[in-house]
C-alpha cells in the first residue's frame, strides 16, 4: 500500500510540473544554450543557462512536449539553479541512471528530492528518451554549447555525438 501511495504522490508531481512549469521562459543574457528533439514523441524545447564562477546562477527552458518530457525540464530547472557545473553534472548523472532504472536505489534517495517522482519512468522504456531529454540538453550547453547556434541534441540518430539515450 506504501508503493501505491507513493506512487500516487509522484505522479501528482509530474501532473502539477506539467502544469505549472517552473522556469519556463526565454532567458535573456544567457551565457550558454542548448536545444533538444525527441523525433519519437514530439518532445522539443531550448535549455538555457547563465553560469557565473562556475555556478548556473539561473537556467530556464521554453518547448512543447508531453507531461513527462515537460515536468522533467521543470523538475531539472528548479534541482540545477544554484549548483556548481561538476555539482550540475554529477546531478545529470544520477538522474540518468533513475530514469533509466541501472540504479534502483535511488527512487529512494532523499538528496533527490521532488526528482525522486522521475523513477516510475524507468518502468516505460519509451518514456525514458523523454525523462532525460532536457537533462542531455543542459549537459550539452554545459558542455560548452553557444548561445547563437546552440547544439542540437537529439534522441535519436547516429549523427549526433551527444545523441540522448
């Protein structure tokens, strides 16, 4: 019965993400950028992020997409702002590893916080590409993409180096 209501829980996280999008807008004087493109779904937005001594003093997205891929963006904007860019990192590491279930243990990681409710996607393999869409977006503006001509990141296509997956 815990699981159900927890469960329940997440998924009012998700609804109320989607909803209500934390961050979500254009960011004037950003300092790096990203798109992301989920073919599959539908699933497009644009990450962008102003980093200041190695810190995202603020990041934002903008896109259309489904409840996950939307609630997921939201979620990430809120856990990133404030982190350092190895903390931001480390951060995208672990949320991968939710989402896409190689590490069980950390649906039940308190550290995680609301990002905890991102766990039951590893149940739907379809829906990963759209958990961890913006997560490989922010990694790739981290990762050094320019605000004018920002990368592309898509999940799918041989193509691209920092294909999501």
């Amino acid at each position: 019965m815990a699981d159900a209501a927890l469960d329940a829980l997440y998924q009012e996280v998700i609804l109320d993400h989607n909803r209500r999008p934390r961050n979500f807008h254009p960011m004037e004087h950003a300092t790096c950028s990203a798109d992301g493109k989920n073919p599959n779904c539908g699933d497009q937005l644009t990450i962008w992020l102003r980093v200041e001594d190695e810190v995202v003093t603020d990041i934002s997205f903008q896109g259309v997409g489904c409840a996950i891929s939307k609630a997921s963006a939201s979620l990430m904007t809120q856990a990133i702002k404030g982190k350092t860019r190895g903390d931001a990192t480390a951060l995208y590491e672990k949320v991968h590893k939710l989402v896409t279930g190689e590490n069980p243990a950390l649906a039940t990681d308190k550290e995680l916080g609301a990002l905890r409710a991102l766990a039951g996607v590893s149940r739907f393999p379809m829906r990963v590409k759209c958990a961890s869409l913006s997560w490989h977006a922010m990694k790739a503006a981290l990762d050094g993409a320019a605000v004018h001509g920002a990368a592309v990141v898509s999940t799918e296509g041989p193509e691209d180096a920092r294909s999501a997956s």
